[in-house]
C-alpha cells in the first residue's frame, strides 16, 4: 500500500492500489487511484465507503486541493494533462493540456496558481485554475519530478530526478522564479524537510539512497 498525503487540513490517508497514491480532503473523502487501471476512485474516509469512480486516461499520478477543499487536481502523465474533480458533484470538472509527462503538482499559497512538474521537459508550469490558462513556465533542472513545501509559506522545493545526476530547486511563488539549486545526486524523488528547517530530506530513487541537504551551507551532508 501507499500512503497518501493530506490536505491542509485533513487527516492522511491509506490506500491498496499497487501503482498509485491516495489522498484526504479535510472533508473526509479520500481519493485513491491505480495508475495502470487509469481510474480515480473516491471512497469516505470514515467508513471506507465507495462514492465514485471516474475515468481518468492516461497514468493518473499526483493530486493537489484548493483551499477550500471544493476541487482535487490530478495529473495524468502519459497523456500530458490535468485534471479537476469537484468534490461537491465528484464529476469531472474540466481537463486542460499542459507540458509533456506531468508529476508533482501543488496549489500556490496565494491559492490562485497550481504548480504542475513537468519531467519532459524540465520546468515548473504555472497554471490559473480558475482560467484553465498557463501563465508561465520556470526552468528548473533535467526531469523536474515533485514539489514540495519550504515551509515559510513561500517557498517550494522541485526535485529534478535527472538519471545521469539530479539537482533540487527552491521556487519563490511570489516572483515565480528559481532563487537557489543544490546538487542532489542519484534522482532526487519525493522529499521532507526537518521540522526545525534546516535539513532537507530526499530520497534518490536511483541511488536506492536518501540524501540528506544543509539548508544553511547548501550542500550535501550525508547520504544514508
């Protein structure tokens, strides 16, 4: 099974699909979706209740709420867009076409742009959700894969999951711009910062290691 992040608010969630992640909203619906089976599937989180399956072609992969918790924006790798789902009809709200093989996304703190990894082809894609309209693209690295939160309610952290090497960029979501990049080796994947803020956790998902970043210096501390 794979453990599913949570929303700002909402408590995380566990899902069985074998190639796939799950998520909970701070209402209690939990999402789960196997990307091989290209279906996105709702269930209470409480109960453990199915509400919905919706079809959801090619390779749903990771998923980002508003604020509000009305909408779960999922994207779909292999077909090179995302989609939203309103969690009041849990219908399919629209799908918009974005750069080549999408992965990592996040709502902006502002809530007002969603954040989208593009892996084909190396930068961040700044999305108007609200528009449905690309706003901007921000260079990161070779193979930008997941984004994930400084903390300070402004930065967000791109791995670039590179097979010859790796970099992690720090994105300011205020100038929409790449403001530092630490070399991260072995294909930097899904990460976590220390709860004090100064050491960034990776895993390198080719190194079959986790890299350990000095976010004071920088540099790579430890590789474990």
């Amino acid at each position: 099974s794979t453990a599913g992040a949570s929303s700002a608010t909402g408590a995380s969630a566990t899902t069985s699909s074998a190639t796939g992640s799950g998520a909970a909203t701070a209402t209690g619906s939990a999402f789960a979706f196997g990307s091989g089976a290209g279906v996105v599937v709702t269930a209470d989180a409480f109960d453990v209740k199915l509400k919905a399956r919706l079809h959801a072609p090619r390779t749903p992969s990771h998923m980002a709420f508003d604020a509000a918790s009305e909408f779960v924006f999922i994207t779909l790798q292999d077909s090179s867009e995302v989609m939203a789902i309103n969690l009041k009809t849990l219908k399919k709200e629209w799908v918009m076409p974005v750069g080549p093989t999408p992965a990592g996304i996040v709502m902006s703190p502002d809530n007002r742009y969603l954040l989208v990894a593009i892996m084909g082809e190396g930068y961040v894609e700044v999305i108007d959700w609200k528009a449905q309209k690309t706003v901007k693209k921000v260079p990161t690295d070779t193979a930008a894969h997941n984004i994930h939160p400084r903390g300070d309610g402004r930065h967000y952290f791109v791995s670039n999951r590179s097979v010859s090497g790796g970099s992690i960029s720090l994105l300011d979501t205020q100038t929409m711009t790449v403001v530092q990049k630490y070399d991260v080796p072995g294909g930097p994947d899904d990460m976590e910062v220390r709860a004090d803020g100064k050491e960034l956790w990776a895993t390198a998902r080719f190194a079959r290691r986790v890299q350990v970043i000095d976010l004071t210096t920088g540099t790579l501390k430890t590789s474990i």
